[in-house]
C-alpha cells in the first residue's frame, strides 16, 4: 500500500497513520499495565521513586 502510493508524501503518511500510529497505540496500551503493576510493588516494598529530582549530596564533593 505504501509502496503503490502516488507520491512521496501521501506513501508517508498512510505509513505513518496506517502503520505508526495505530502500533505506538497498541505497545502504550500494552505496557501502560506494565507501568501499573512496577509503581505497585515500588510502594509495596516502600522503595523511592528512582526518578528523584534532586541528586544526592554526596557525589558531588
């Protein structure tokens, strides 16, 4: 489909919104469960968050 596109620019664009889009949708979906159930046991376990904005004080003397 994207090879028999008249032109570059509309070959592209069915790639991006016929192949791109629609699979990014399906692996968010997919991994948003994934995501879920880490952020749970992290506060299971009483774990920080490890993306912490502020940096340790030790390493940087």
């Amino acid at each position: 489909m994207v090879v028999t596109a008249k032109s570059f620019v509309s070959g592209a664009l069915t790639f991006v919104f016929y192949g791109l889009l629609p699979l990014g949708l399906v692996f968010y979906i997919a991994l948003q469960q994934l995501r879920r159930s880490r952020m749970a046991a992290e506060e299971r376990l009483g774990q920080p968050d490890r993306a912490d904005p502020q940096p340790d004080q030790d390493r940087l003397l």
